[in-house]
C-alpha cells in the first residue's frame, strides 16, 4: 500500500560541510499540534459513524462536494490569496528565537506557557523541522527548518477545537498545499489546491470515492 507523504529537500549549511537530506516524510492527518486540544475538556467531539463503504456514490460525491463547498466558500477567512499569507505571515518567515526554539522541541518539551512544540526527525535522530503553535493564536500552526526558516503553515477555521472544522496548508510563499475537513477525530476529507477531493481518513487509512481503500498513514 502507497504511503501518501511530502518530500522535503533541506540542505543543513555548517562552517565546512554541507548536509542533503531528502524524502523527510510528514504524515497527512490532522495537524500534529491541533490534535492536542482533543482533550481540551470545552471542546466537542462527537462520535461519527464511519459509513463511507455502506453508502453509493453518489451519495459519496454530494458528501465530498458538500464538504468542498464549506473549505473554499468565499467568504472564508482562511482561504487566503498570496497577498492575503504574505500580509498575515510575513513577520513569521524566520523565527527569530530558533535556537531556543530548537532545543525545546529537540530536548523533548511539548509545552510551555507560551506554546506547543513538535519535532520531526530524519532516521528518528536528526530534527529536520520543527513545529510551533502559539498558545495567544492556536488556530495557527507554524513549521520551520532547523534554521528557523517559515517551511509551512495549517490554519484551522473558527470552530476548532470543535468539530466539525477545516484546516488549510500553506507553503512558505503562500502557495496552497492541501485542505482537509475534520467530521471527528477519526475521520476527515481531504483536497489538493485545486478544490479536487482526494480522499476520506478513516483512522490510518484512506478510501477514494468509489470506496477503494489507497492508502495509509502510521502513528496514528
């Protein structure tokens, strides 16, 4: 079974060497940091039967569009044009605390009283990238290399931590990587950047609209 991942290509400059890694994988389920609140006590999480396999297609499509429809109405506020990231997220481009922020995240602390942390290794030991919500903006979700370089950004609609809401993924420039909309914990829909329905996460797995599982995801 295919895994679904992103490639990233991350060059690591030192003094007198230079290190490529590639094919550092992030697994697409729901923002790593977001998923945290699930046990936020003010939030609901209701129980969802997962019926994609029982019902027809058609019924599939209208779900799938239906969804679609709610992530790039046009009168969202985090369906951003280029112009719009680069206004909101310019002063995110460079951590400028990267350092700190590094070690914390490398050390193993997931929070602080200002934010949640998240690592991502290349062969479980080097950090590659490491990811940041802000405690005073937790609808945003900011991800940097090991040099404090802005890789990419989720951002979550006014209703997370309450289900159902949406995220949308953001390259560096503001280019439009993926959209998904959460139903539950287990079960979210997933779009590419041109409003294309890719397929339902249930759990660890993914189901295209005809109901063929494609594939899936670990850790979860």
């Amino acid at each position: 079974m295919k895994k679904l991942f992103i490639t990233m290509l991350l060059i690591f400059a030192c003094a007198s060497c230079a290190y490529a890694f590639e094919d550092i994988t992030v697994e697409e389920k729901p923002p790593v940091l977001t998923q945290k609140e699930y046990d936020n006590e003010d939030a609901i999480h209701p129980e969802i039967a997962f019926d994609w396999l029982e019902i027809p297609v058609n019924i599939r499509t209208q779900q799938a569009d239906k969804f679609k429809n709610i992530i790039f109405d046009n009168n969202s506020n985090i369906y951003l044009s280029k112009e719009e990231f680069n206004r909101e997220f310019n002063k995110y481009k460079k951590d400028t605390e990267y350092k700190h922020h590094y070690m914390l995240a490398n050390n193993g602390v997931t929070e602080d009283e200002d934010a949640k942390y998240n690592p991502f290794y290349y062969k479980k030991d080097t950090l590659v990238i490491y990811a940041i919500q802000f405690k005073n903006n937790f609808h945003n979700s900011l991800y940097y290399t090991a040099y404090g370089k802005l890789y990419y950004v989720d951002i979550t609609s006014d209703n997370y931590p309450n289900f159902p809401y949406y995220s949308m993924q953001y390259d560096r420039k503001g280019n439009l990587r993926s959209a998904i909309y959460f139903v539950s914990n287990d079960i979210q829909y997933m779009y590419n950047p041109d409003k294309e329905f890719l397929g339902v996460w249930y759990k660890d797995k993914m189901y295209d609209i005809n109901g063929k599982q494609i594939s899936t995801r670990e850790g979860w």
